[in-house]
C-alpha cells in the first residue's frame, strides 16, 4: 500500500520579487490594497506550488517524532519497535514539529539496538538539528567502532562548520565521504542521506548538496547505533536540538523527501484520522496582527471543517460564530480583509483553532480536531526578567522585559511599596528594555513596572514583583501549585534572620487570618480538612526583634486544592536509609514479593537510589517501577491506606490509574484489588504491552459489587497476572502514577 503525503512550497524569494513590482508600479507607495493583492497572490502561489510524495510503509525502518515530551525512551512511532534509551538529552517544546530533543554537548545521546532491521543496504536517513556549535564535531547519527574502523554510517556537522555524511565499505576507512556547505548556528536545517546502492546522496533543507559513487555493500558490526555522539563513545558530542528523525531501507526520490520536509513525518506513518503538526505550534506567541494557520492533514480527509475564536468553550462547541468554512487545502489567513477575524486580531488576545476533518464517503466523518491556540503579544510589557513573584533574587540583579506590541519607549517605576509603584507616574521615559536598580536589600520584596509608548497613546503595565536572597520561601506545595490534596502540610524555608514567624492563610487575599505562630525550627503548617477545587491563599510574617528592619511581611502564595482525591502520586517517597526517622522508601510503602519470590514475583523501586523512578513520569517527579515476573503465577505490590479510606465522599464514583508499559514486555492481564479481596482486571489483555501512558478508569460499582465497604478501604493492590488462578508467564516492567478517585459522569 502507498501512502501519500502532501507538502506545500512557499518560495520567499517569490513574495519579494511580488513586492518589488507592485512597489514599482504604484511609485513605491505600500497601500493597503497593495497589501491584500499581494497576499492573495501568495496564497494562491503557495496552493499552486503543492506537491504529492509517495512513501510505501513498508520500506520504514524507524520514525522517531521526539513528541513524548517526559520519560526516558525515545519512541520509534512506525510500530517497529526501534526504540532509543535516553541518555542525558531533555525533551523540549523548541522544535520543528510538535516536540524535540537537546542535547548539551557534553555527551548526551539516544542509544539504539542495532537491530537486523537497521542494517540496510539501501538506505534514507534524515533529520531535523539546529546546531550551537560550529567548531567541533557534532555526530547527528553515527554507527561504528572508531574512526580507522567505521561501520555503517556517519550523519554530522563537520568541526570546521560544513556538513558531513559517510557511508562504510570495508575496514581501514574506506568509504563514501559526502561534504556540504556550512551552516549557520541557531538554525534549523533538514539534511537527509540516500544510499540507492550505487549512488550516495546528501540533501540539506530539500537540495541535492552533495553525491558520490559507493563502493558496494555498506560495511556494519554490532555497535549500537545512537543519536547525539560516537557510537563506541561519548565524543563528538552534538550540541543543539534534533527533531523528526527518520531511516528507510529505500532511497527516497528528491521530490519525496522534500514532501516530508514541509508537511513532517507524522504523515507517512497512517491511518491518522485527525489533522496535525499545527503552524504556528500550540500555544505559540505572534508578533502581528494576522497569523498564517496550517496544519498536516488527516489521513483520510477531503476537506476541513475550520473554527477559530476567542473562546476556547465556543470554538471546542463548534459554535456557529466560530465556523470559518470549509475548503479542501491545509492553509487559512486569518486577520486580513477577506479571510477570518478581516478586522484584524486584537494585541493582548488569545485565539483557539480547530480543524475537524471531512470524508463524507467515511461512516466515521467528520473527525473532530484537537484545540490549539496562538495568542497576540500585548501592548504591554511582558516576559519580566526576574519572572513575576520570583523568589531568592540576587541582590545585584538586573532588570529586563520584553516591549510590547508596538512599544518605543518604556518608562520604568521601581520601590519596594505596590501602592507607590501602581499608582506612580510622569517617570522618565527610555529607549532600552532592561533597568538596573543598583544593589538591593537581602531578604526584601520589590515591585516594578512598565509602561509601554508606542507613539500614539502610552500602555500601563502590570506591577511585578520578585524578592531578593534570604527571605522566606515557599518549599510544598509550591507557588501556584494545582492538585494539591486537600489535607495538605504546607513548608516553607526560614529568612536568613528571622527567629520568629506568623502563619496567615485563607480564600480572600484581602483579610487572610492568622492561625498561628511559632519559632526557628518549626517551619511548618497543616490547616486541616480543605474543600475540593478551591484556591487558598497564605503568607508567612516573620520577625527579630533584635534586628531594625524587622517585621518582614512575606510574599503571597496559592495554592489550588484538586478535584480528586488522591491515593498516591508517588511524590513522598525518598531514599533516606531505613530506620531514620524520615526514611519513606517506596518499596516499604508498596509491599512487593522480594522477601517472598515463590509466590509472588514483583519488585517495586529499583534497586539502587533513587529507588523511585524520576525520568518516566506521568506527573510531577516520581513514578513508582513495578518489575514483574510471573514465572510464580503472579506479580502484585499492596499499599495499606492510612488516610483517605473513605471513598464515597464528594459523590466519587470512579478510581483512576496511570501506568505505562513497555514494548519489550511479556502480555499479561493486569489487575487492582480493594481491601485483598475484590478484583478488576484491565479489558486489554495487551495493557501492560502500551508505550505510552494510559489512563484506566475503574467504576467503583465493580468493587462494590463483590462486597467492598467503599466507605472503608484499608488497601490496594496492584498486579499483573491471574490473582484467583496463578499460571506461569513472563515478565516485564510497568511504571505507575497518579492513583486517583474522581467523580465523573458516567
């Protein structure tokens, strides 16, 4: 079967040269209408340019979109199973295509099996990098031993700046060398190396750079292959960003492989109903008032449903006022005369898009999209540096913002009093984004702002504020922390020269009460019983009287109570050893079967600190790994519940688990019991197989059903295999999080 993919090529040179003559033909005079006409006529360039490629599944070796965004595997999203292990890259939002990786070129990389798969004759590799380093050897993908001894492939940025790939033939360094032109750093390029076995061939952004005759068979050993370094070592360390990373066993055609450029990968792999790859990305930030949209089309689409507004209910309704047409390409203006919002979008606005895709001859169309948004910059300042409500500033810090939409002059008001800063005016007005207020006082908050000129009216900014070094700090739950349990304990970090402090807390920040006091050492506070979904606000005071400048009002916290309860989210556990008063190791808490391996074949927490799992996480910082081996007939772990007993309260009706599984494991059914007699087992036999993470919503009706007192649950246990007849099976890792109790409709 082929799959096609379409792409869309804009040419910038095309737009100038447009602009150059309707410059000339109204004597250099930019008119509105000008502007329109020449906005239709690149659109209709942009249309007119489209471009079809056709990919046959069957020739992918390995798609790795790098959209994960946490965990420690880099999926390979074609279902061939070539997952790469982490090994110090970070995920991040700066990418081409929806996420990608960074690596610090210090020896970060992903490490692949070499797998039979991955030793093609013939091959295409590509990806997307954007390198910081232009004076060192950066290795995007590599496979060999050394470098007198290479094997199978080399894919760089040369360490004179130029880009490099080599294919290897035979022992003592004889291969293909292909060479390209120089890159510039902090730039995004799309290189791409083909192998037809005659023929290597070296793309970049799209071009044919670069081909040589091979010398016949590519050469390979049993290194593995990895992303971001050697093979054999962490040299030649890639400093930067790489996304949509891709190997073929074919050489793909020139016009194929610059399909793949423009529309991204997630379009070869099929059998995706839903429209993708949005551009601008979600949640991204424009610098003008009209906005180019595009997105990568669903796999079965004809045409597209589009909805844009202001409201995220409305456009997520379909609301007639948000429907923005239908039409068969993959583009829309938006903010022109004659496209949506002609009026032109609104500085300072957030807009929500969606693209619902239509294939009428499909039972299953219309497929409705997934919401994103762009939002306009301000016309007031924004992106404060040191952010709003900052804490443990340097005393000698210096100030920075980002100008608002339009913004010429800035005028700066600086003090330590919000009413004096707020209501200040008729301050000095200056041409730069940054401010120095000379050094400041330890342990002391200040407030700032900004306000914006931009030649036709000024635009009053917001007061911000930050505190210095040695003032007290919020520890847990953190400023602005959301689900947080609603029998919280809240902490908090001593200022350097406070011996005493006063407790306030409340709802309304304007008359918090004081609910008590206390000395150095005893910097901590439980409020009791919260209500659900509710925000709280508190505020520590603390004071010497030995030193003039005190009392110290403190900063003002939130927090916001979940809408769920929680059973356990694994963030309390730690690695202190056992015995210590403190010591909360995961594997106390969850009794596995490691004292008792005949009957129970699980493990919980790894075997050596940190005993939680910190990379593979559904939310916040910990996991709990749960290793399994069914060779005894099961695998369970049971936490015995010491508050939260009670599962009837606020109408909960639901129990959800969040688990993820790997590739590699051996499919067995995975169960919970209540109380060590009821149980559910998950309706996928193959649940414990998923990559990704997965939400199992449990009804509690099922539990009690076999006579669980929901109003007192004293445990859970959580298991994979045949709890009431064991039988012997494989094993595997699974990783858990979030146990939670919710009430959802049913």
């Amino acid at each position: 079967m082929l799959k096609t993919i379409s792409g869309y090529q804009a040419s910038v040179r095309g737009w100038s040269e447009i602009l150059y003559k309707f410059s000339v033909k109204t004597g250099g005079k930019m008119t509105r209408l000008t502007i329109i006409c020449i906005s239709f006529i690149f659109i209709s360039l942009m249309f007119a340019g489209q471009s079809y490629a056709e990919v046959d599944p069957e020739t992918i070796v390995g798609v790795w979109l790098f959209d994960e965004g946490s965990g420690e595997v880099a999926l390979d999203y074609s279902g061939n199973g070539n997952d790469g292990t982490l090994n110090g890259p970070e995920w991040t939002n700066e990418s081409k295509f929806g996420g990608a990786l960074e690596f610090d070129g210090a020896g970060s990389y992903i490490e692949f099996a070499t797998g039979e798969s991955m030793k093609t004759q013939q091959l295409t590799f590509m990806a997307w990098f954007n390198t910081r380093k232009l004076d060192g050897y950066g290795h995007i993908f590599q496979t060999g031993t050394d470098w007198n001894d290479i094997a199978g492939c080399v894919f760089r940025v040369h360490q004179d700046g130029h880009a490099q790939a080599a294919l290897a033939h035979a022992p003592g360094n004889t291969a293909t060398w292909l060479d390209g032109p120089a890159f510039e750093a902090d730039t995004w390029y799309h290189m791409v190396l083909t192998y037809d076995g005659t023929t290597a061939t070296l793309y970049l952004d799209g071009v044919n750079v670069a081909s040589g005759d091979g010398q016949g068979e590519i050469m390979y050993d049993d290194q593995p292959v990895r992303i971001g370094t050697h093979s054999h070592d962490t040299g030649a360390a890639f400093d930067g960003f790489i996304d949509e990373v891709a190997l073929f066993d074919v050489a793909l055609e020139a016009e194929d492989i610059e399909a793949i450029m423009n529309s991204g990968l997630s379009g070869i792999l099929g059998d995706q109903p839903l429209a993708s790859r949005p551009n601008p990305k979600d949640g991204s930030l424009i610098l003008d008032t009209w906005v180019n949209l595009a997105w990568s089309p669903g796999d079965f689409a004809v045409s597209h449903d589009i909805y844009i507004g202001e409201n995220f209910e409305d456009v997520d309704a379909g609301a007639e006022s948000t429907f923005q047409g239908n039409q068969a390409g993959t583009f829309i203006v938006a903010g022109f005369p004659g496209f949506p919002k002609p009026e032109g979008l609104v500085p300072g606005t957030t807009y929500y898009w969606r693209i619902d895709e239509v294939n009428e001859a499909q039972a299953d169309s219309p497929w409705k999209g997934e919401i994103w948004s762009f939002s306009i910059a301000p016309r007031t300042a924004y992106d404060p540096l040191p952010a709003d409500s900052a804490e443990s500033v340097s005393v000698d810090v210096k100030l920075s913002w980002t100008e608002g939409f339009g913004g010429k002059l800035h005028t700066v008001y600086f003090g330590d009093d919000f009413d004096q800063v707020s209501n200040a005016a008729g301050g000095q007005a200056q041409g730069t984004t940054d401010y120095d207020p000379g050094t400041l006082e330890m342990a002391k908050t200040y407030y700032w702002r900004v306000d914006e000129f931009d030649i036709v009216e000024t635009h009053k900014g917001n007061v911000w504020s930050f505190t210095t070094e040695g003032a007290v700090a919020a520890l847990d739950p953190a400023n602005s922390a959301v689900g947080v349990s609603q029998t919280p304990n809240l902490t908090w970090i001593p200022g350097v020269f406070a011996d005493t402090h006063e407790v306030y807390f409340g709802t309304d920040t304007a008359s918090l009460d004081l609910k008590g006091s206390g000395n150095l050492g005893s910097e901590s506070f439980e409020p009791g019983q919260l209500e659900w979904n509710t925000t709280y606000y508190w505020r520590i005071d603390e004071a010497n009287n030995a030193n003039a400048d005190s009392p110290w009002t403190g900063p003002l916290w939130s927090f916001t109570t979940a809408n769920f309860l929680i059973i356990d989210d694994m963030e309390s556990y730690n690695d202190i050893d056992e015995g210590q008063p403190a010591s909360n190791r995961i594997y106390l808490a969850w009794v596995d079967g490691f004292d008792n391996p005949t009957t129970n074949g699980s493990t919980v927490g790894h075997l050596s600190p940190p005993f939680a799992e910190m990379t593979i996480v559904h939310s916040g910082n910990q996991s709990m790994p749960f290793a399994y081996n069914n060779a005894v007939g099961k695998s369970e772990a049971t936490l015995t519940l010491a508050s939260n007993r009670d599962w009837t309260v606020n109408g909960i009706n639901t129990l959800t688990i969040w688990f993820r599984g790997e590739g590699a494991n051996t499919a067995e059914p995975m169960y919970v019991a209540l109380n060590d007699s009821a149980v559910v087992t998950h309706d996928n036999p193959d649940a414990a197989l998923t990559r990704n993470w997965s939400q199992w919503n449990i009804d509690l009706q099922a539990f009690a059903d076999q006579g669980v007192n929901l109003a007192n649950v004293n445990s859970i246990t959580l298991g994979v295999g045949n709890r009431s007849n064991p039988v012997a099976g494989g094993a595997g890792m699974l990783y858990f999080d979030d146990i939670r109790l919710y009430t959802l409709s049913q």
